[in-house]
C-alpha cells in the first residue's frame, strides 16, 4: 500500500511550519501595524493548521497507518 498520503502530511507540516517562521520574522520587521495584522492573521492560520495537520498524524498513528 502506497504511504504518499503520510509523506504529504510531513511535507504540509514542513510547509506550514516554514511559513509560520517566515510570518514571526515578518512580524518583527513590519514597518507599520497594517503589516503586522496581516502576518500575526496568517501566521493564526499556519498554527491552526499545524494542529490539524499534527491530529491528522496521530489518526494514523492510532489506526496503524503511520509509517514515516
């Protein structure tokens, strides 16, 4: 049975963690408010989906599907 839908959790999980990291820096060197709403709403979003992703993971885990 093909895992691929494993490899594309992590590969999310990768992706969505990388952009919550680029949204802290861009936080931090925001040169007004309007910019730093907008990356802390995007970065609300990466840890939101973070979560999903990280539950999706321990669905497998406990269904035996988890073999990364």
């Amino acid at each position: 049975m093909s895992k691929k839908f494993n490899e594309n959790l992590v590969k999310a999980i990768e992706a969505s963690s990388e952009a919550a990291g680029i949204c802290r820096q861009a936080m931090i060197d925001a040169n007004d408010e309007s910019c730093r709403a907008m990356y802390s709403a995007i970065l609300k979003d990466c840890e939101k989906h973070l979560d999903m992703l990280k539950g999706e993971v321990e669905l497998h885990k406990q269904q035996k599907k988890w073999d990364v």
